[in-house]
C-alpha cells in the first residue's frame, strides 16, 4: 500500500506527465534498447519506428499518475496488458529493467521537476504496479500451459492452408507439428506468431487475430499484406509472410490471449462492425455466434476500400443464409466499376449515424468494433451520438493503446 504523502506526490506530476510523457517513453526506450538490445526481440520495431508505442506507455503512465490513490481502477488495464506481455513472453526479470530505465528517462527529461522525492514516489509506485503484473501474468502463463491442448512458450505449427481471401488478404491454416491438441480460444482472441526470417537480427514477433470459431483442429490467422507509404514502413512480417510462407512451412505460436472477446452470456442483440481486416476477430465472433445462438439477433456490418479487398465476403453471406437471426451490411469507400455494376455492396462511402439506424433496430445491443484508428473514430462518435452506452461499446487497437476520443487525451483503454 501506497502512503498518502507518496500518493500526493506522485499525482502532483500528473500535470507533467500528460504534457511530456511522450518525451519520457521516447527517451526511456532509446536507453532500454542501448542497454538491454536483446529486448528487441520481443517488440514491434514498427510500433517503435511511428511512436505508437511511445505514445501507448505513455498514456498508462500517466493513467497511473491520475489512478494512484485508487488502483484498482486500472485493474482491466493491467489484465489487458497482461494477456500482450503472457503472448510476447515478457517475464518478471524484466520488470527491474524497466523500472530502472523510467526513472532514468524521467530524471533526464523532467530535469528539475525530477526531484528526489519525486523519484522515490515513482519507486516505490512501481514496485506496486510491476508486482500486480507480475502476479496477474503468473497465473495466465499457468492457465495457458495446464488448459487441455495448451503449452508453454512458442511452440511449432505447420501451414496446412494458405488461401488468398482478397487482393490484400491472406489466410493462413496452422496445425501442430506434433500433432497434439491444440487449446480452445475465446472469439476474438489472437496468436503471437514468430517466424524464422533469414538475415534479421533480432526475432519479429506479431500478433494476430484467430478469424475461425474455436473447436477447429486447426488455428485460422487471416494476414493483411502491409506494403507501406512514406510515413510508415512496410510491415516486415506480413510481407514475408504473404511472399515467402507457403503450405508446409513452420511458424511458432504462443497460446492465444487477449480480453477483446465475445460475452455469451449475454441475450441480446450483436452488433459486429468492422473495417478491413479489423474484421478477424468479429469474423470469429460472428462464426461462433452461428455455432452456439443461431437464432440471436446478429447485425455485421463491414466496410472495406472496395470489392477487391474486401476478405471472406463468401462466408458471412453463408451465414446469413444458414441462420435466420443474422443480416449483414457492407459499406465500400470507393467501390470499383464492377461494384458499381454488380451492386455488390449497401452503402458507398463512410458508416453514419442514419444509415447505421436504418439497418440497426435499437442502441440497446452488444456493439463490437475494430479496424483502422480513423474506421473506428468514426464508429465511436457515431455510437456516442446514438446514446450507445460506454460499456456496450467494445473495441480493440490493432497494435499499442491509443484513442478514440477526437480530443486525443490520454486513456487506458485497450491495444493490439
């Protein structure tokens, strides 16, 4: 337990924080990989290279800062986290590290602000953060190795399957090398995949969502080819993984994570939205949804750039077709001219709030979201300005916390 005079303090640089956190985490990461280069093994240098996990750190630090007198109010954060750190394979050890480097980069970038008491408070804070993840990610670890099919680590899969799902996106089937049994998942969860790439230094570990109901003697990842643009670099693992993985080759896989999941316990309406391949873990969702509740009302909507990225078109239009209860929607940015032609597609330009009440019946439903930042502001404001309470509103970031909010404070909500 925090005393009140180190509460104080550490919410008296709450102020600084949120104006240069980013300068502390930036700072902190130069030091961390100068000293410990081995840790960039387990981070996406890409996050790394557009600050995105900067601005992640940053944000949690400062939800600490704000939260300090009450941590239990960024328990869900932790567990959140957790299930990332569980995935990538972060272990105790590397807490003292951490903590060791934080200050370091606070004492410099804050300078005078840094004082010594200061110092001491975010210690002893830390402590108390680092052991209540280290405690959390103890039990998922165990979870993950003694559930029925479950193993500890990576562990080897073949690609039985590789199937182009459109003109950016690929599937890829994955069984176990050893023929084993492999865990269950939650619709929604996803796999740490760790490819052996000739000629790197380091190892490129990525997550990616599970875009196939659980119970499947195989694990299903559907891969959005990244090529790039000149503010953001070509993503290295998708690319070798659409060019160079074929039918037969071996991955290596964490057991799935992730708290992004479907509630089945709840009765009514779903509502799925997704963009571009944001619509992997809804995909799964929706899949799961036709196996156990095939007569629950079930609302997906996809929006894609058009016709020919848009992935698995085929399935969800079989499962409305085998189950009475599901509808679906899709909205093209810019259809091509065969969409145009062929009216392959519900809606052309951007999701909206009287469109989206037109095909949805009421705000009292399950609303799931994910896909690109700007896809999911817009689904976000939308569903604010409907009344759509917070708590039925879930998302996930495809990469390090960010959002949603058009302000862009800072804010502990969720990842990948």
């Amino acid at each position: 337990m925090l005393n009140e005079q180190t509460i104080r303090v550490i919410q008296s640089t709450a102020p600084l924080l949120e104006s240069k956190g980013t300068a502390v985490t930036k700072r902190f990461y130069e030091i961390l990989f100068a000293e410990h280069p081995e840790l960039l093994n387990v981070f996406n240098h890409a996050n790394q290279k557009q600050g995105r996990q900067q601005t992640a750190l940053a944000n949690a630090v400062y939800a600490a800062a704000v939260h300090i007198d009450n941590l239990a109010a960024i328990l869900p954060v932790v567990k959140q986290i957790g299930h990332k750190h569980r995935s990538l394979g972060v272990k105790p050890e590397h807490y003292p590290i951490v903590g060791r480097t934080l200050l370091t980069a606070m004492r410099e970038v804050l300078g005078e602000a840094a004082t010594d008491e200061v110092l001491q408070a975010w210690e002893t804070a830390y402590g108390i953060i680092a052991d209540a993840f280290i405690g959390v990610e103890a039990e998922m670890y165990a979870q993950a190795e003694r559930q029925a099919g479950g193993w500890e680590g990576f562990r080897a899969f073949r690609v039985d399957r590789k199937q182009k799902e459109s003109s950016v996106i690929t599937s890829f089937y994955l069984v176990p090398v050893d023929g084993g049994a492999i865990a269950s998942f939650e619709p929604g969860q996803y796999v740490s995949v760790k490819p052996e790439m000739p000629g790197e230094t380091y190892t490129h570990i990525r997550q990616y969502s599970l875009s196939d109901a659980p119970g499947k003697p195989y694990y299903r990842i559907s891969v959005k080819r990244e090529d790039g643009a000149p503010d953001c670099p070509a993503g290295k693992v998708s690319v070798f993984l659409h060019e160079h993985v074929s039918e037969g080759y071996t991955l290596w896989l964490t057991a799935p994570a992730g708290d992004f999941t479907l509630d089945t316990s709840d009765p009514r309406p779903v509502v799925l939205l997704s963009g571009g391949v944001g619509l992997t873990p809804l995909l799964s969702m929706l899949k799961t949804l036709g196996e156990t509740a095939p007569d629950r009302q079930v609302t997906f909507i996809h929006a894609a750039l058009n016709g020919e990225t848009h992935a698995m078109r085929a399935e969800v239009e079989e499962l409305a077709r085998r189950y009475s209860g599901f509808s679906y929607r899709f909205c093209y940015q810019s259809p091509t001219a065969a969409d145009q032609a062929e009216r392959t597609f519900h809606k052309e330009g951007y999701i909206d709030l009287e469109w989206l009440q037109s095909v949805v019946p009421s705000p009292d439903a399950a609303f799931y979201f994910c896909g690109p930042v700007p896809f999911m502001k817009t689904v976000n404001r939308v569903l604010q300005a409907w009344g759509v309470r917070k708590e039925d509103a879930r998302y996930e970031f495809f990469g390090p916390a960010g959002s949603l909010e058009e302000a862009g404070e800072p804010t502990a909500q969720a990842h990948r």
